[in-house]
C-alpha cells in the first residue's frame, strides 16, 4: 500500500494524474539542484544559531516496530533528508516509538549528533515532567536535547519552571511552547510575552493563514524562533489541488510540484525558522526538503499564490 502522511491522498496518485512536479521525477531526487547551492536557513534569535528552513516532523509516520520494512524505509527518509541539509527533526512521546526509531537510525547512520532534535514534554507534574524527559533523551540517544517543548501547553507552568532549570543545567540547549489549533493562538501569544521562550511550534499552511496576523508578527517582535506544524492541513492541500497541474509562473520560484508550492509559501514568511512536515515516504521527504532551495516568493508573489489557491 502506498504511503499516506500529512498529505491524505498519496503522492503516487497525483503522478498518475501527471500533475506532479520534475521533484520527485528526477533519478536523483535527493541530491541538492546544484551541488554549491546550499539550503536557506533562518537564524534562532536568541543564539544566533542558524537552522535549515525545512525540517522533518514525525507524527503518525515514525511509530513503526523495529526491524521492520517500515522502518527501512525511515532509515531512507532521514538519509536523504539528512543529504539535502535538513536538520531539524521534530518528535514527542505522544507519537508511539517515534524517539526511539528516531534514536536507533540516528545511531546506526551516524547522524545523531549532527541533527538538531527537538522533542516534547507531555505530561503533569514537575517529577513527571522530568522523567519523561530524561526517557525523551535515552530513546534519542542522545545526552543534551536541542529543543524541549511543552507539547499543546500540558501543564504549562509547571513544565516550564523545570526547563528554565535545564537549560541553565545544559541538559537542554532551547526551550519552547506548542501546539497545533487556531484555537490555542491566543494561549500561546500571552506565554509568548511572559516567558522567556526560545522558539513556538504552532499550525500555519496557505489555508490556514491566522499565524500571519497574530504570532508571526509577534515572534518577531519578541524574538522567538518559530516551527510550523501542519504545513499540508493534514492532506487538505493535496485534496484541493487533486488532478490540477502547477501554473507555469511557479516556475519563477523553483516550485517543481504542490508539496514546494505549499512548502514555500510557508518558509518565504521571514519570521518562520522551520516548517516541519512529516512523511515515511523518502520520494515525499527528498522532495519536501528540496522547498528549502533556490528562489523563494517575495511578499507579491505569496499574494498571487493565495489568490490562485483559494480560486481553485
């Protein structure tokens, strides 16, 4: 069976329809498109530490068991990630064994200590929180966690008085918030003004745009860097534009199929750090993280791509 992730509708089908870009059709499509250019990065404001633009998020697509052919295929998804300049990989105990697959393929290519891994906290209670997280850290193998998160503001507080202590203890190098619903923006713009966060993950697509109006524009006044979740609307994206071809302009900004299309939009904001979607599929994850290449849409060309989505 073909592989569905974030997208809903497999990409196999869109190339049927022959509406998918050169991306994935290329023999080489993990290899960068010329082999001095280098992906776009985006700086963390309170470090200055600079991150690749596309990241890899693991909800649903790496809770698989060991050994086996899913998990193959994973190994696959992150080497090539990993050999297009994607480093950020975002997990959380919520998702079954995702850190601990995430652990063992980081062990096994030898990639656990150049990737930037970022994972969640999940629970209530500071002794909870603390064993959870120091779980979080064997199951990535890994002695110092780049991001810590509370995930969907779980007992947030709480959570957040241990990680300050942490991150002062270099247990963890960032700390940050998340969640995942428009809902929830307001939650996290009144923690984004009272703590001292390094980064916020929260929901942002060419469909769902509230992030632009109310946390964009405050993680860059407050200076915190930002991951975006849900950069395909859980498949809605795809659905939309089923058996539809790219208009020629996008030809202006690089875009060789919808997932860039969808993915540009996105990083093209300059206050997105990195957009994090999630795949088991390695065609789907060389083509994701190929977004983060070339030409991206200055302000007038993201308004021509609004308008030309939501006409569809």
């Amino acid at each position: 069976m073909a592989k569905r992730s974030d997208h809903g509708m497999t990409r196999r089908e869109l190339l049927r329809a022959g509406v998918y870009g050169g991306a994935v059709l290329a023999a080489a499509p993990w290899l960068p498109l010329r082999a001095e250019e280098p992906m776009h990065r985006r700086t963390i404001p309170s470090s200055g530490e600079r991150l690749p633009v596309i990241g890899l998020g693991t909800a649903r697509t790496f809770d698989v068991a060991s050994g086996s052919g899913a998990e193959e295929d994973l190994r696959t998804v992150m080497q090539r990630f990993f050999d297009l300049g994607g480093r950020v990989v975002d997990t959380s105990p919520m998702y079954g064994r995702a850190e601990s697959v995430i652990g063992e393929l980081g062990r096994s290519l030898g990639l656990v200590d150049e990737l930037f891994l970022a994972t969640k906290v999940w629970t209530r209670g500071r002794e909870a929180g603390i064993e959870q997280m120091h779980r979080s850290a064997r199951r990535l193998e890994t002695r110092v966690i780049d991001l810590m998160q509370v995930h969907n503001l779980v007992d947030v507080q709480t959570q957040l008085k241990t990680l300050r202590r942490m991150k002062e203890g270099g247990f963890v190098r960032y700390i940050g918030i998340t969640h995942y619903t428009v809902s929830a923006h307001d939650d996290l713009m009144r923690l984004m003004r009272s703590e001292p966060l390094d980064f916020v993950q929260f929901n942002f697509n060419i469909a769902v745009r509230a992030a632009e109006t109310d946390l964009l524009p405050l993680a860059a006044e407050r200076g915190i860097a930002t991951l975006v979740n849900g950069p395909f609307d859980s498949g809605a994206l795809f659905r939309r534009v089923r058996g539809r071809r790219l208009p020629g302009w996008v030809e202006d900004i690089g875009c060789g199929s919808w997932a860039q299309f969808f993915l540009k939009y996105i990083v093209a904001h300059p206050a997105v750090t990195c957009a994090i979607p999630a795949t088991g599929d390695p065609a789907h994850a060389a083509d994701n993280t190929r977004a983060g290449y070339g030409v991206l849409p200055d302000a007038g060309q993201r308004r021509r791509m609004v308008a030309y989505f939501e006409g569809l």
